[in-house]
C-alpha cells in the first residue's frame, strides 16, 4: 500500500482494469457539464459497463495505491485519444496532464481528439496543453441537447519556440567524420 499522500503512479492497464475503468468513467461523466445528456444517451455508464481496449489500443491508468484514478486509452498507430478520464476528486492535481504527457510520448503519431462543445472544461484543458480546434461537426439534437463535435489536434510549435539552435544559410554545414 502507498503512502497517503504519495504521488499517482501511471501503468499499462489489462483486461482486469476493464471493470474498474467503467466504474471510473461513469463516475466522471455523471459529474461532467453534459451529465444530463449522458444519462439520456448513453445508458451503459450508469451502470459503470466494463470498459474493453480494442484491438490496436493501449490504455494507461492512474493509482493511487490500488484505486485507478484516471485512465487513457489511445490507438499509438493512428495517433487517436478516444478518452482521458480523472476522478473528480483528483482533477486539478495535474494528474491529467501526465496522462496526457504519457499517451503523446507512446504515441506513434501527433494525437487528435474529440471533445463535446458543451465540455469547456476538457476544451480549455487541451488547449492549455497545446491542442487546437481542427474542425467543427454540428450535432444539431444530441439527446436534447445542441450540440458540436469539436475535433482537436496537437499543435506543433516551430522550432524557434523549443530553444532549438537553427541553422542559417550563412552558417557552415556541419562536418561529418569520413
């Protein structure tokens, strides 16, 4: 058993994570701003369905001691988040951001997401980490309520921003041993 206070520690999730991981995302959705359009939609998470890693997926989870505290599942190939989950009670612990940080640095390809619009929240999340909107998909009705799909790419910086040394033309090639 960890410490009480001890840092979250991030591992390869297995099919025996697949219960625990639809009791955490049930959890989180039912506290999210579209909670009410949830319930109405998609019915399987108010009863915490086990969560099941596709084929061509990985997904991380975060413990706490034995507890899964956040989970993110992604397709490394296709360079795909299909979700990122942390508890309410651990939001705001930058918990999510390691995950996130994981799931890139696994990641064979730059990540793309969906988010809600109504999920300001996961918006502004992404977005602090470097992700933006790629496009906009109108849902007018889902379930009740109006709806956007809003699909989100990482955005990479040029290399002048990571304080990487560019070549310019005056400088001389650089010399290789023969």
């Amino acid at each position: 058993m960890s410490a009480p206070n001890a840092e979250p520690t991030l591992h390869w999730s297995t099919a025996e994570d697949d219960a625990a991981c639809g009791r955490l995302i049930g959890i989180t959705l039912r506290a999210a701003p579209y909670r009410r359009a949830l319930a109405r939609a998609m019915p399987f998470i108010a009863n915490d369905a086990p969560m099941h890693i596709p084929s061509q997926h990985q997904r991380i989870i975060a413990c706490a001691g034995q507890q899964i505290i956040g989970a993110a599942q992604f397709a490394p190939e296709a360079g795909y988040l299909d979700y990122l989950f942390v508890t309410p009670a651990h939001q705001g612990q930058r918990l999510g951001a390691r995950l996130l940080r994981e799931v890139e640095h696994h990641a064979k390809q730059p990540l793309r997401l969906v988010v809600l619009s109504i999920n300001k929240p996961a918006r502004r999340f992404y977005e602090r980490a470097g992700y933006v909107i790629e496009r906009r998909e109108r849902e007018d009705d889902w379930y009740g309520q109006r709806v956007v799909w809003i699909t989100m790419a990482y955005r990479t910086r040029p290399a002048s921003s990571l304080n990487i040394p560019i070549r310019r033309e005056a400088d001389p090639p650089p010399t290789h041993p023969a």
